[in-house]
C-alpha cells in the first residue's frame, strides 16, 4: 500500500503544528516514510498508529530521507519503535519550523510484508529502551536506571575507588536529529576519551535504543522551541510538547512552564541550555528559574559565539544565586560535528567530552548520576582534574552541599560568631600558568597560581553559618580562558528576591554592554 501526502505551509513567523493522516486496511509488516522537501528545510515530525502509540520520531534539516518501522530493531530507523504494525488509523505530526521560504513537502508512506527497505538513518541498535508493551507513551520500560557499569580504565591506570568522581558529557546529537555521527561513532568516541557515561539529548526526539555497549548511555532530550532549548535528562516517559493545535505547545510561555513542570514531576533533570548563546538563548521571559534545576553553562567550547556566550553565562549565573535561585552548573559539548571537525578552519575540532562535566557518586548508574547532578555534587573541566572539598568543623563538604551549623543547645548564645571555613582542593593536570580564583557572594576574593609541582591548595574563610553565603572556584589559563568551574558549597537560606527569566536578562543588557566596553580597553 502507498500513500502520497502533500503539503505546503505559508510563510508563518513561528514554528506550527500539522497533522496528514493514513488508512491502513491491509496487513502489514513495515512502514517506510520518504520525506522530500523542495529545498533544504528543518522539519520534525512523529508518527502515531492506530493505537495511539509513537511508533517513529525525527527531528533535522533535511531535503530528503527514508523512515522505516519494521518487525525488529535491526530493520528499524533510530528513534523508531519496532514491532507489529497494526491496521488502521495512523498519523503523522508534524512540526515546520519558520524559515524564509515556507515549507513545502511531499511524504511517500508506503507499507509490506516480506523485504523491509533500509531506512537512510542507522538502525534502533540491539539494546533497546522501549518497546510496544507498556500503556505510556515512550515509556523507559526496558532501560534499568539502578544497572550498574564499570569507570573507564583508560582514565584510571588502577581500578577507581568508590565513591569517586565520574566523567561524563551531559549533551550530544546523533543523526536522529542534527547531529552527524552515528550512536556506534559516538560511543566509540566518549570511551576513546575516557569518559564514564554519556547523555544523548536529540532535539524533540526521545532515543528508543542504543547499539549495545558497556558505556554508561543515559537518555535524555533537548525539548527545542524556536525560543529557546532546555534538556529534560532521565525522563522517563514522552511528554506532549506539540499538542494538537497550529501553535505547538512548547512555544507559548504557559506551555513551556507546563513542560518543565512536567518533566519535574517525572523526576528528571530540567537543564537551561546555552541560555545566552544568541540565537539559541533563552528568551522565555516569565519562565520562573526554579522550574529549571541546573544550567549549561558550559556549551561546547570549540564554537565560537561561545567563548563570550559562556563568560556571560556565569555573570548571569551568579546574579541567580545572589536572588535565591540555586542552580547548579552543568556542561555539555552539544556535539553535532563529525571526529576531527571543526566550526573553525584550522580550529580545535569539537569533541565529546569537551568540557567534561565530573560527577560524584557512590557508584556509576543513571540514577545516582541523575541525583547526584541534581544536587550539584560536580564541577566542569577541559583538562584539570580536580577535588574541591569544604572543610568546617571537622565536617567535609562536597561542591553542592549546604554547610550546616553544628552548634550545641548550650552554644546557642554563640550562634553569632563565625565559623572557620577551609576549602581544600587536589589539582592535576592543570597547565603551566593557571591560576585558581576563589568567588565568594559572586565577587572575585583570592587567586593563587598552580605550580604544576603541588598537588595540594587550600583557602581559609569565616563565615556566620546563620546568613546565606556561597562560594565557588574557577581554574583559569595563562589567557583568563576558562579551563574549570567548580559548583558553589553555601551556607543559610537565600531570600528569593527575583524569579523570573526577564527579570535577569534585563541584567543581560547591561553585562554585554559591560563585555563591549571590556574588549575596547584590551
Ligand atoms: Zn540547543
């Protein structure tokens, strides 16, 4: 049986929602989908059977590809879910983002039995996270949270401790959105590198399985409107960002808020992603910024505009924590080139891992890496390997951790006076000529250099553990680039003055002003 659907959108400022349905009456064994666009065209689409169910999910700039939904997950396209066809209604979603010529597509749906054609996009993979058993819509039901995977060995020479600080890369693409390599290339490349788990975050499209492998591979997506992108890691099951109007839910403020409340309540982590890289900074103005647990930070350093754009990340980082709003920083290489690749002719090609964002945990699974970076028990790295503890009252603290008051009820007269604070730290692999820098309330207070002979460095403070207080440590190089950015310990509880996104990209303005002014004096 086969299906010709066509369609042609007008010229519309913003992303919109269409619907082109299919009767299948016969039996089938596999569904081919050949999308052609008359001209290059971002274009995202998911398939639903006549159960309801997403049974093929894509999101990229294409001009021409061929889907397949076959009876296995070797005959299936990525992002599919492989198994019985059945007869009946089915749909596809599709989502046309806005662009100077409006989009015009043909869709070729054609179903068998016998001879599944091969799709143009590497197959499911063999491990597969989802199947058509469970009631829920993409729901996690074969991918085991608690699994436990062995560290690299290629990092530590000797088996590692547990607990112990766990690398990883918390944002890339494959080809099931717009990335260029393919999970197997992908895989290779992050145990290559040494490090001990990976987060793949398409855009719109939830991975369904993964080539097997014993590489920790945690799923996630990067819900991506054309106002923004934020990363829901660990979710568990779909969540409806399109909805069934012309306007996709994700692209109004109240339908944005809901999809992050959404991705909370299923535990997962609600990540801002490059929130001041122009034009993929946030611009939802009344997003409150506690829906949001952590922020990229960090965006893959290799692409230019993110030089500043992460510079201006943590101005505005640190403006949040002054208001009461405690994110912890995160980062990813959002990696979409191919190995060796690079945004720059003659640049630093972008890698996975780059920058390396260092996780602690009692043992390497997707749930204790979840928790653990939702608690903000990590730093970020592009080389130096760190390990940042604060020390108070014979209590050590991890980066993340609120350092408590451990007076006695006959000390409590003393609950004024201040407490004597160590923060302690191993440094190795650092370059020679970076320096640390210490910020406390977000303001510079103390830098040391490293001597790449000493391992150990330590900074004293007091602080009246009763009143709010943060502080945290970047690694700098000879140049001031940013080489690693440890989360904040504190202590007290911050008043939230400030909660809305506009609230601080009014502040915005002024820091890029601020920058301008900056490079004019260099
Ligand atoms: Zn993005």
């Amino acid at each position: 049986m086969q299906w010709l659907l066509e369609s042609t959108s007008g010229n519309s400022p913003q992303p919109q929602y269409a619907r082109e349905s299919f009767e299948l009456t016969e039996a089938a064994e596999w569904l081919a989908i050949d999308i052609q666009c008359v001209r290059e065209h971002q274009f995202q689409f998911y398939l639903t059977d006549s159960q309801g169910a997403i049974r093929a999910q894509y999101y990229a700039m294409i001009s021409k590809t061929r889907i397949v939904v076959g009876p296995t997950a070797a005959l299936s396209s990525c992002g599919s879910v492989p198994g019985i066809i059945p007869q009946g209604l089915w749909s596809l979603h599709i989502v046309g983002f806005p662009a100077e010529n409006s989009l015009s597509f043909s869709l070729k749906v054609t179903a068998g039995i016998g001879d599944c054609p091969a799709g143009t996009l590497p197959i499911t993979g063999d491990q597969m996270w989802i199947n058509t058993e469970s009631d829920a819509q993409l729901h996690y039901n074969l991918y085991d949270w608690n699994r436990e995977y062995k560290a690299s060995l290629k990092r530590n020479l000797s088996l590692p401790k547990m607990p112990s600080w766990f690398a990883g890369d918390f944002h890339m693409h494959t080809l099931l959105s717009d990335g260029k390599r393919t999970p197997i290339e992908l895989t290779q490349a992050a145990v290559q590198r040494g490090l001990d788990f990976i987060v793949i975050t398409e855009h719109n499209a939830m991975t369904t399985g993964w080539p097997v492998t014993s590489l920790l591979v945690i799923p996630g997506v990067e819900i991506t409107s054309s106002k923004g992108h934020f990363n829901a890691i660990g979710l568990s099951e779909w969540i409806d960002f399109v909805g069934n109007k012309s306007v996709p839910i994700m692209e109004t403020e109240e339908g944005m808020n809901r999809v992050l409340d959404e991705v909370r309540q299923q535990g997962a982590i609600s990540s801002l992603n490059h929130p001041m890289l122009i034009p993929y900074e946030w611009q939802f103005k009344e997003t409150p910024m506690e829906k949001f647990d952590t922020i990229e930070l960090w965006n893959d350093p290799t692409y230019p505009d993110n030089v500043e754009a992460t510079e201006q990340a943590i101005r505005v980082w640190d403006e949040l924590w002054a208001n009461g709003q405690l994110l912890w920083g995160i980062g990813g290489s959002d990696l979409h080139l191919l190995a060796g690749e690079s945004y720059v002719e003659g640049g630093k090609s972008a890698e996975v891992g780059d920058p390396t964002t260092f996780v602690w945990c009692d043992k390497l699974t997707a749930n204790e890496i979840i928790n653990a970076a939702k608690q903000g028990h990590s730093y970020m790295s592009r080389g130096p390997r760190l390990s940042p503890v604060l020390e108070s009252a014979g209590r050590h603290y991890l980066p993340g951790q609120q350092i408590l008051n451990h007076l006695s009820n006959n000390q409590e007269n003393d609950m004024k006076q201040l407490s004597e604070l160590t923060y302690r730290l191993q440094v190795t692999d650092a370059p020679v000529g970076s320096y640390l820098i210490w910020f406390i309330d977000g303001k510079e207070t103390h830098i040391e250099n490293i001597d790449i002979n000493e391992m150990n460095y330590a900074y004293s403070l007091s602080w009246n553990l009763e009143d709010f207080h943060w502080i945290r440590l970047e690694v700098r190089d000879e140049q001031r680039a940013l080489l690693a950015l440890v989360n904040p310990f504190y202590c007290g509880v911050p008043i939230s003055q400030k909660r809305l996104w506009s609230e601080f990209v009014n502040w915005k303005t002024e820091a890029v002003e601020g920058v301008v002014d900056d490079r004019a004096n260099n």
